[in-house]
C-alpha cells in the first residue's frame, strides 16, 4: 500500500492524473471512501489527463450510474454505484464489456460485492484534517505495478 497526503482539490485533481499513468486496456480503478471524500474529483483528474485534447467535462454520473469517454488509451467507463440496488444490476450497466478490455472507474465498488475483479488498483480516500489521505494498493496483475509507480506531484500538493 502506497500512502499520499493531498493538501487541497487541486492535489486530488493532480493525483488523478498521475493516477493516469496506470491507465491501460483492462485496468479498474476502485475509488472508495465516505461521501465527500473526493472521489468524483479524483476520477476528473485521471480522466481528464487522459483525454488532453477535449474540452468535453467529467460529470459525476450519480443518477445516469455509468458514463463513458473515448481516449487514446481506450474507453473509459466511469461508474458510480452508489444508488445500485444491488450488485448484479452493475450487469446491466454494461460492466462486463467494460471489464472486457476497457479502463474503468469505478465509484463505490464495495457495492459490486464479488462481481468486483480481482485485477485493480484500490484507491481508498478519506478526510485527513484540512486535505485528504489517499491510499493505492495494487491487486492481482496491478500488485507489482503499483509498488513501481513513481508518481509526478506538485510539490505543494502533497505531504
């Protein structure tokens, strides 16, 4: 587990997109944590970073549950589960052909239950003080990736 501090939302936003770094065909990124913890900001940014050339913004897709966005990278399925009844209506959502090759972001994944892959990365956000604390823990095939990961930061925004 790799442990960062963010200072502000502009740090949360620089996280995500260093978080892009680890974007590839077939990557999950389970974002979890309390209301307000930062989340949806934190999938602006890793989305964002991989889309630099398009203005179109992120939105949190709390009542649509999934959005997608094409990047050079592949298509990204930003997922958010927290009104999910339960975890076999993600099927409907289009979960498998997301998790078939696709990126995706996934917002509450605990509600995914055993439908939620063993190859991820878990980034677990919670209030820290004034900031947030966000922990990134590699699973599977992602393990070892993770441990590796050099992110690039601001300076001011990590402590």
């Amino acid at each position: 587990m790799r442990v960062f501090t963010l200072t502000a939302e502009s740090a949360t936003l620089a996280f995500g997109a260093a978080l892009a770094a680890l974007a590839q065909p077939g990557a999950v990124f389970a974002l979890a944590g309390p209301l307000g913890a930062g989340k949806t900001c934190l999938a602006r940014g890793l989305i964002d970073a991989l889309q630099p050339e398009t203005t179109e913004e992120i939105v949190s897709p709390t009542f649509t549950l999934v959005q997608t966005y094409p990047t050079a990278k592949g298509t990204v399925w930003h997922f958010d589960l927290y009104r999910l009844k339960q975890p076999q209506d993600a099927i409907e959502l289009g979960l498998e052909d997301a998790l078939g090759g696709d990126i995706s972001v996934i917002e509450w994944p605990e509600r995914l239950e055993r439908w939620l892959p063993t190859n991820r990365i878990d980034v677990m956000l919670e209030q820290a003080g004034s900031g947030r604390r966000a922990s990134v823990t590699g699973h599977g095939s992602f393990a070892d990736v993770v441990r590796r990961w050099q992110p690039s930061l601001p300076e001011e925004s990590v402590a």
